[in-house]
C-alpha cells in the first residue's frame, strides 16, 4: 500500500514522515510506495501583470533557482553528494519541471508530472 503525503492535515504528513525515517534499510520497498500526490505543484497567480502571459526574470530565476534546488536534492538521494553532475541526461530530463503561464494574467503553474523511481 502507498504511504500518501498529500492528504489531511499537516500532522498527518508529518506522522507518515516519522515512519519514513525510522526506516533503517535505505533501500526498503517502502520508499518506492510513496504517494506525494499533488505536492510536487506550485501554483502562483499575479492579477494585472505588465503584459500577459508574461513571465518576470525574477519569476523566471526563481523558476531555475527551483529546478537547481530539486537536482541537487536528487544527487543527494542518490549518491549522498549534492553534485548534479552525478545525475545522467535521463534522471535530468525526467526531473525537468514545467512552467505554464496562463493567458490573461501572470498565472504560473510549476509541476513535476513524475519522479524517477531510481537513479
């Protein structure tokens, strides 16, 4: 069965991540059953920007600045080094987020549609 970290309230959450970390085999199946449901999304609206379906180079950095922090987090996971380098072009490309900027307002949605079940 799936451990869910998306549901209920933030207690909940943080009781299934006690769980997780009383795991003493890194390697336990468990890790592979976990189901972060719509967490890996971030949904930021801006009514009235500039021009629409815009996206700022603040925005735009903060986007990339996301998208470093999430391969640095993977290498850690992986060989327990946060060096990117590590990653292959495959685990990279799998990882890459999107960002839609809606039409009509500065609308930007970031989602990681799937994570790699191993490195």
């Amino acid at each position: 069965m799936a451990m869910a970290l998306r549901a209920g309230a933030p207690s909940d959450a943080l009781v299934s991540l006690q769980h997780l970390l009383a795991i003493e085999d890194p390697f336990s199946e468990d890790f592979r059953r976990i189901d972060f449901g719509d967490w890996a999304s971030i949904h930021v609206y801006l009514p009235h920007p500039e021009v629409d379906s815009s996206i700022t180079p603040p925005f735009l950095e903060a986007f990339l600045e996301l998208q470093r922090q999430l391969y640095l987090l993977a290498a850690q996971a992986a060989s327990g080094s946060p060096d990117s380098s590590q990653l292959s072009d495959e685990i990279k490309r799998r990882l890459q987020i999107s960002v839609v900027v809606s039409g009509g307002s500065a609308d930007y949605v970031t989602k990681l549609s799937s994570l790699p079940r191993s490195f």
